[in-house]
C-alpha cells in the first residue's frame, strides 16, 4: 500500500476516534457543568450538606462514566493522557465512597447525605480536573475536533 495512502487511512482513523471519544465525554462534562461554582447565597445548614451530597453525586456520575470509557487509537501522547484522565477518574470515585453513588432524596433522613457530603469535603477533584485538562489540550487533537471540557461550559 502506498505510504500516502497508509497515513491517510491512519489520519481518517484516528479522526473517527477522537470524535467518538468527544461524543463519549459529551454526557459527563454535561454534568459537570450542572454544578454551581462559587457561592450562590441562601444556603445554610442542612441545605449545605444537601448541595454538597448532590454535587458529589454528579462528580460520581461523571468519574464513574468516564473511568468505564473504552481505550482509544488516539494517538501516544493523548493516549497516555487518556488513560490518565481515567485513572484519576476511577480515584475520585472511589473516594467519594458508595454513599455518593446514589441520587439523594431530601425527604430521606441526611444521614447518608451527610457521609457523602465529608467525602466529598475530603476527595480531591483537582488531580481530575487537571488530568481532563490535559487531554483537552493535546497536541495530538485533529483539526476541528472539540474535546468537551467542563473548565469551558456552555451558558445558558
């Protein structure tokens, strides 16, 4: 096979899996998007650890999804990245604990809420996000391809 040929065949290749990978961090970065930052004001008390439960419930949904993602021919360096964002991925979802991995009612006692809410005051995002940073910046992305990243969320 001709060599143009093979690296055009391989560049198309590798197109189709960074879209596929786009179209997979699509629902996560959604809803980690659906997190409020910063202080919204009016919440105190219970209503903390009821907020603070939620969005941990959200990062589970999103480190979860993204931890089971398959591997990727997307090329070496956003690959290892990848495989990164994985890992710390299923890291925070194992530190914020099975009491997280539930939606919350506010009509049920807070007991659980409350666990899930320390878990979620001690589990570091940080190694995540920055991870999910790093795969959003790679230098490997095909032209006109967008990586969803939740440091860039859509307004609404």
């Amino acid at each position: 096979m001709p060599l143009l040929l093979t690296l055009a065949l391989t560049s198309c290749a590798r197109r189709q899996q960074f879209e596929s990978l786009a179209r997979d961090l699509a629902e996560p970065v959604k809803a980690l998007c659906s997190i409020q930052r910063g202080e919204g004001g009016g919440c105190h008390g219970d209503c903390l650890v009821w907020s603070s439960a939620e969005d941990a419930f959200t990062w589970h949904l999103a480190a979860a999804a993204i931890a089971e993602l398959p591997s990727y021919d997307l090329g070496p360096d956003a690959a290892r990245r990848f495989a990164e964002l994985r890992t710390r991925a299923a890291e925070l979802d194992r530190a914020l604990g099975p009491e997280c991995a539930t939606r919350f009612d506010r009509g049920e006692p807070i007991d659980r809420a409350a666990t899930c809410a320390a878990h979620r005051r001690s589990a570091s995002t940080k190694p995540f996000s920055e991870a999910f940073a790093a795969l959003v910046a790679t230098p490997d992305r095909p032209i006109g391809i967008t990586i969803p990243d939740p440091d860039r969320c859509p307004r609404e």
